[in-house]
C-alpha cells in the first residue's frame, strides 16, 4: 500500500503514513508496517482544547492550509494512534508533535 502522508516532529523523525493508517518509520531501513501500528488523528497538543481531526479527514483538514504551530515555534498537534491495540497520544510534544505534515 502507497503512503500518503509524510509527518515530521520537532526533533526530525519522519513517518510515512499509508492510506490504511499505518505507520511507516524512516529511521529504520528494513521496517515495514504490520497493520498493528495506525494513526488515528490528529489531536490538539493543547490539554484542554477539544481538537479532534480524525485520519478520515486528514487530506481536507490539510487543503485548508492549518497552522501546525504557535508563534512560539510548538506543536498545535500531536498524533492519536492505535499501537497493538492500545489507544496512545504522542506525549512531549516538543520533541513528538507535529512539526509538518503533508500529502504525497
């Protein structure tokens, strides 16, 4: 399955993700996506802001051209994934939150 998305963090690990969720880690040659790895959505790294943009929505969040970043340089968002079923948030956003992301 292609990738569609590239994300990149903070601290420069890049991720692609296939159009089923998965996955995919650059930093590591011979990885390959099990299925048992997928993005979920996108989530404000903000606590108490309700921000939700689910995967299935992703591509039109994008075209609507979002700051992914405060004027101080953080992470709006981080990533909500589902990691051998067990639901996470990308904590320390400095260094795990959303820097860029964008479509392939």
């Amino acid at each position: 399955m292609a990738a569609k998305f590239v994300l990149t963090t903070p601290y420069g690990n890049r991720y692609l993700i296939h159009e089923n969720g998965d996955i995919e880690r650059t930093d590591i040659p011979s990885f390959q996506p099990s299925g048992s790895w997928k993005m979920l959505a996108l989530v404000s790294a903000v606590p108490n802001r309700r921000e939700f943009i689910a995967f299935s929505r992703l591509s039109y969040f994008l075209h609507s051209a979002p700051e992914l970043r405060f004027k101080n340089g953080k992470p709006r968002y981080t990533v909500r994934d589902l990691d051998h079923g067990t639901t996470r948030e990308w904590g320390n956003t400095a260094v795990h939150g959303v820097a860029h992301i964008r479509e392939l």
